[in-house]
C-alpha cells in the first residue's frame, strides 16, 4: 500500500495482494460462522450449514486465475447528478465481489449493473468512463496493465494488445471463463433479461458456448432467489464436452448448474441398441409425438355398465350414460394422461353427492374422498381409464405392427411404419434393447402420463444435431422457465440435424424466441475459417462466413504425404514443439491405427475428455467427438476418410467442417487421398 504514485504498476499490484486478503478474511468469517444458538432443528440446522458450506467454496481463492481483469475511472459518481466538477469513482472489475473490513468494495462483480460499462464503452459512446485500464497476467501475478482514455479525442481507437493475447493464450486444461473478453455483442446476449429466451447462432470460434456459460452465471448473479427455487440445467452434446466446460462456471463463483446430456434427460431405460439410420430419422420425427398420444388415448374405453355404490343402508347408482358423459368430458380437456385418471373416480364421488343432497342427506368432503375410494368406483375407474406404463406403451407399439397401423395411420407411411417395427418383439421392457431414440419416445409418453419437472432456465449447447422429438424432451424442462440455444447450422452432423432455428425453436415450444448471429470470430485464424468456409456453400447455402479478427500468417498447413501415419507423427512433434494443447483428429475408424503409431513411437496421448497437463498435451479425438473441442494446434488425418465415414455426403462435409475449425492457433492437414471437392481448390501441397 506503500507504492509511490509514480509507479502505478506497483500500486495495482499492492491492491490484487489487499483484495486476495480482504477475500480470505470473507472466506474465515464464513468458516467461523457458529449455527448453535439461531437454529431451532436439526433440519434447519442442516439446510443453513449446506448454504455456509457452499458459500465457503464460492470464496476460494484460484491463485492462477486473475481476481480482478480492468479498473474503470468514471467521470462521475455512478447515480449522482452529471454535474460539472462531481468527483468520480474507480471501479475494480473481477469475477467475483470482494469487499474490505468496513463493507466497501474492493472489487466488483462483472455481473454487477456498474460493471456494464467495462464490456460496451467506447470512445463513440464512453457510458461516462474516463479511463478503461486491463489488467495482464503471469499465473496469477499481475504483471502489466494497458489505459484507454474513452474520452481523449486525441487518442485513436486501437485494439488491445492485452485483450488479443488473453484471447490467443495457449490452451491447457479444460475451457476456461472469456469474462476479460467478452464482446459488446456477446455481453448484450450474455445480460438479457430471464424472461425471454434466446437463440444463438454462431460459427466456429465465436464464443457462443462461453456466452451461454456466461449468461447462467449472470442469470443466477441477478435473479439468484428464483433460479434457487426453480433450478438451473446447462445441456451439452457428450459427456467429454460437459467436462471441457465444467470448470467455467466454478470459477465464476457458480456451483450449483447442473450439466446432462439429452440422453441423461431421457434415461428412464438402459439404453443397449442402436437403430438404422431410417428407423432413427422416423423415431426422432415430430409427428411421433401424436402416434404415442393415439396409442395411450386408445386405453380409455367407454362404460359398459353402471357403477353402484354402497354406504351404509343405501344404494347410490350412476347410470352408463352419466358416467360416459364424465369419461367424455376429461377426453375433450386434453388433460395429462395420468392428471384426468386421478380426476375421475372424484368426478364419479362428486354425482354421488349430488344425489345426496338431492335426497336430503349433508355430505362433506371427507364423504367425497371415501366414495371416491369406494371398491366399486376404483374397479369401474380401472376399466374404463387403466394405468398406462410409459415403456410398456412404446414397447407395444413398435413391437405390434397392428397396434401402431391403427395410430399411424395419416401420420406414417408404410415404409416409416416398417422401418420402426422391431423385427422380434421383446417380451417385457427390461428385456428390450432400447436404442437412444426409443428413450426419448418413452420420455415424450411419460410425460402425457404425468407432466414432467419444468426448471427455470435451460442452456441448451451445439442443439443443431438434435432431432425434433429430442427438442421436444428439452422443451419439457422449460415449459414454465426459459431457454438459450447455441448452435451452427453448419455443423449439424445427424441425419435428422435441424433445417432452421425458426422449426428447432417450435419444437421446443419457444416460437418467441429471439435468434441472435455471432459473425465475429475471436478464437480461430482468419486463414483457417477461409479454408474452412470452402465447405460452407455446400453444407450451409445462405449461412454468413464467420470474420475472424485475428490474422495468423502460417497458421494453416496442406499436405498431400504418402504415409499418413507417419506423417501424423511428425505432424504432432512438429506442434509439440509448440506452447498449449494439441488435438489429433480423424475419422473413427482410423483412430486404432494412429493410437498403435503413438504408442509404437513412445509419445503419450489422452482421450476426449481427459484433462491435458503440461506433461501430456496431445488428445487422439475420433471426428465424432470433436465438436465444441478447441486446442491450440490440430493436425487432421485424411479429411476424405473423414467425409466417408458418414452416411451421407452433406453430413460428411459438416463433419470436416467441424474438423477444420477446432483450431485456435495452427492447422495441418495431412491427405495421401484427394481432398474433397471444393476443399481442393487452391489448397497448397
């Protein structure tokens, strides 16, 4: 604290080591919290001591990640009367709030209203910022600082040196947080408002997962006791993406996302199979959600006879047409399934009481409840509305071509019906080897059994590949909640990849939804995305190229080699010699034989999802898996095995295109086969 003036580095150096003790001493005072004397249960008890317990973890202090990344100058005290003369304030901007012994802040959370300025100022709109000061770090010292003045008109506006490099530093260890670069047009996302959901189409290296992630940590920072209540999901493609991501938020101070699969959503069975691409496409079809609504509608029959009822000396009858009149009534409401069984022998208990009082007697509701009960009204409920098992019903349904004809009809052609049918029906649900489709069927009909848990938001990250009955499971999570879609339409790599976001946002019932482009590219050379973005008018008509803002001269190799496992070798000790993380990407079939050449040659290698250390920074990634992966520098094997490893040509290419563009620094192509159509043209040797 000591610093001369003259020295401001110094001085910024003195407030990081005050701040990261000012942090420790909020971290003890959480720790020294006694509970004994303000709680008067065990569970209260327990409930508090879980919420001290997390708000301990939320304080740790990462020594290798900055606590604070810019400082702003404001000409004017935030809220005060713009005035000439009136004092300013200085800002210190981190990812999380810490304050002093005295409550006064030393820094301020990048969520936080006042910290707005430090993502949007500019020298055309300075939001009343006199000085914008980044913070640039070594580990976790600070070790240099770069100034804007946002109001000298003297002074040019120029691209950050400090911003470029955090943005390009090498990559190790799973994702990390881009809070110190987000964009004004990724902070505009980032900051809407809950209430809204958003649609976020972005190309290769725009930052649109990071902006998600972002956006459920500002979400949670501005809207914490409703998310508390009514919880929060991130939704990825694979498990070996959630864990490239799962430290972002952490370290962010957020604890508490949950992160699934869509197959983690939908796993009401053990998933053992895996369909024909044509039995997929028909089973991931929206039109089956109405096949499985016919099917378990058809269970509901109408009353054959009378129910009579028997209390005491008396008989209570309600006729078949009375009856039916009811079965008819909760049919034309369009209830849950399982909701209108539920309401029936009540229905039935309450034209009992009717005839009561009618006949003089008083009855309540405890009367009610015990006619409802009655044996006569349950066994005339169980003919006439059955339970329905949710997998017994698609079990039956794929297995007994009859029954789906007969709820097909008008919606599915012979051929879909056929292609859908098991050829030899399992006998019982546990026997069946359900692949990952039918478990979203089984999904969509338990939920017409009994509407599913809706949470207060959902980010759902690379939707494109997802199939319309698959948004549909997702939807059903945020029915009463909101949504951020991330996604590329040209890297959709399933056959039943969305045509549009305008169709994939019906399906997930949020019409309203408002799509927001990202055509900024913050992460991948320019040379690279222009290679990549040969593939774009056959994969993508229409779609807007990604700009990317970073030139890198050398960044991509083409080479045409006569032995490709060799030249994978010498392609990966060539960007070893690098600093940061190297993927090796090829086609799945080609992946044993490229692990042999690594294991022969003595170099270590990990698997999608293992975490790289500075020891180990090559990952062997199957193209299936690549998708929303970055590393520093990629050598891609056979681009052509690549494309043929698909069952179609269109998402072949998305697949390369995926590929090519998983790089942040440096790209080697490696062919001993033609390169695929317009990827040839122009490519160098």
């Amino acid at each position: 604290m000591n610093a001369a003036p003259s020295d401001p580095l110094a001085r910024e150096q003195a407030h990081l080591t005050a701040s990261r003790a000012a942090l420790r001493a909020m971290r003890e005072d959480a720790q020294s919290l006694d509970i004994r004397d303000v709680t008067t249960n065990w569970v209260n008890a327990q409930v508090l001591q879980g919420q001290i317990d997390e708000r301990i973890k939320a304080l740790a202090d990462l020594s290798h990640t900055p606590l604070f990344f810019g400082r702003l100058d404001f000409l004017h005290a935030p809220g005060a009367d713009q005035a000439e003369g009136a004092d300013g304030e200085q800002f210190y901007i981190g990812r999380r709030h810490v304050h002093d012994a005295d409550g006064d802040p030393m820094v301020i959370d990048w969520r936080a209203p006042v910290s707005q300025p430090f993502y949007r100022a500019s020298k055309k709109d300075p939001l009343d910022v006199g000085l914008r000061r980044r913070f640039g770090y070594t580990g976790g010292d600070l070790t240099a600082y770069e100034d804007e003045h946002l109001t000298d008109a003297t002074e040019a506006e120029q691209v950050s040196k400090l911003l470029q490099e955090e943005i390009e530093r090498p990559r190790v260890g799973p994702m990390r947080d881009i809070v110190a670069t987000i964009q004004p047009e990724q902070d505009e996302i980032v900051r809407g408002g809950l209430g809204g959901s958003v649609c976020v189409q972005g190309g290769p290296g725009t930052g649109k997962t990071a902006v998600g992630l972002h956006r459920v940590a500002y979400l949670l920072y501005a809207h914490r006791e409703r998310l508390a209540r009514t919880g929060t999901l991130v939704i990825g493609p694979n498990r070996s993406f959630l864990h490239y991501i799962e430290q972002v938020l952490p370290a962010l101070g957020e604890l508490e996302v949950r992160q699934a699969t869509v197959a983690d959503l939908v796993a009401h069975v053990e998933v053992r199979g895996t369909d024909e691409p044509d039995a997929a496409l028909v089973k991931g079809d929206a039109r089956m959600a109405e096949v499985l609504r016919r099917a378990l509608r058809s269970h509901v029959t109408m009353p054959q006879e009378a129910i009579v009822v028997v209390r005491g000396s008396r008989r209570w009858r309600v006729p078949v047409y009375e009856f039916e009149e009811i079965v008819r009534e909760l049919l034309a409401r369009d209830m849950r399934y399982g909701a209108a069984r539920e309401a029936l022998p009540q229905r039935v208990a309450h034209a009992v009481l009717v005839q009561m009082e009618r006949s003089g007697e008083a009855p309540d509701d405890r009367v009610q409840d015990a006619v409802a009960r009655n044996a006569a009204v349950k066994a005339a409920v169980k003919a006439v509305w059955p339970q329905v098992d949710p997998a017994r019903l698609v079990l039956r349904l794929l297995g007994d071509a009859e029954f789906l004809a007969e709820h097909a009809a008008g919606l599915l052609s012979e051929a879909e019906q056929k292609a859908v049918l098991w050829a030899k029906a399992p006998r019982t649900p546990k026997s069946a080897k359900w692949s990952a489709a039918d478990a979203v069927l089984i999904d969509e009909a338990a939920d017409l059994v009994a509407r599913t848990h809706s949470l207060g938001h959902v980010v759902l990250d690379e939707a494109q590949d997802l199939s319309p009955m698959q948004y549909r499971a997702v939807g059903r999570r945020c029915t009463t909640g909101s949504v951020t879609v991330l996604g590329d339409l040209a890297q959709g790599t399933t056959p039943w990849a969305t045509p549009s976001w305008g169709e994939a946002l019906a399906h997930l019932g949020k019409s309203d939804a408002v799509v927001e482009e990202l055509t900024a590219g913050f992460r991948v050379p320019r040379e690279v995305i222009a290679y990549a973005s040969r593939l774009l008018p056959a994969i993508a008509p229409g779609l807007a190229e990604v700009s990317s803002v970073r030139q890198s001269p050398g960044s991509l190799s083409v080479r045409h080699v006569d032995d490709p496992d060799e030249a994978a070798l010498t392609a990966c000790a060539e960007s070893l010699r690098q600093e940061g993380s190297i993927g090796l990407i090829a086609a799945d079939h080609r992946v044993p034989a490229l692990a042999a050449a690594l294991t022969a040659a003595g170099v270590t290698y990990l698997a999608p999802g293992e975490e790289t250390t500075p020891d180990t920074r090559l990952t062997l990634v199957p193209a299936s898996l690549a998708k929303g992966l970055e590393y520093d520098y990629v050598v891609l094997d056979e681009p052509a095995a690549v494309v043929a490893a698909e069952p179609d040509e269109r998402t072949g290419l998305r697949r390369l295109y995926v590929a090519l563009t998983r790089a942040v620094s440096g790209l080697t192509v490696l062919h001993s086969t033609p390169l695929p159509g317009v990827l040839a043209e122009g490519a160098g040797a």
